[in-house]
C-alpha cells in the first residue's frame, strides 16, 4: 500500500470541495426556482426557506404556502 502524500491530500480535498459545492449551488438554485415559479403564478413567495425548498422539489409550492 502506497504511503499517503501531500498531493494526494490536496486531491482528495480538492473533490470534495468541487462536490459539496456542486450541491450547494444545485440546492440554491432549486430554491430560487421554487420560488420564482410561485411569484409568476401570483403565489406570495413563502417566508420560510424550508418552504421553498419543499416547494421547488415538485416545481410548485406545497398546499400550505401562505398567502395574503
């Protein structure tokens, strides 16, 4: 078994930041579209993130999005 290396520390660190990034950035951008589609279609956005989150899982708010 290869003995463990700086660069092969660097890699290894280096993909999981690419990884934990690329999930970050896919979760906002279905938030954000969760929560535009709710403006174009007259719904106040929701004051809370977990319900756009929720919300964008389907491409529609849930039925408890509140509105005023």
């Amino acid at each position: 078994m290869e003995p463990i290396t700086i660069s092969g520390l660097l890699l290894a660190f280096f993909l999981a930041t690419i990884s934990v990034d690329a999930l970050v950035t896919n979760a906002n951008q279905r938030v954000y579209q969760g929560v535009n589609q709710g403006a174009n279609h007259g719904v106040k956005p929701s004051r809370t993130l977990e319900d756009a989150v929720f919300g964008s899982m389907e491409g529609r708010f849930p039925t408890g999005v509140r509105q005023s």
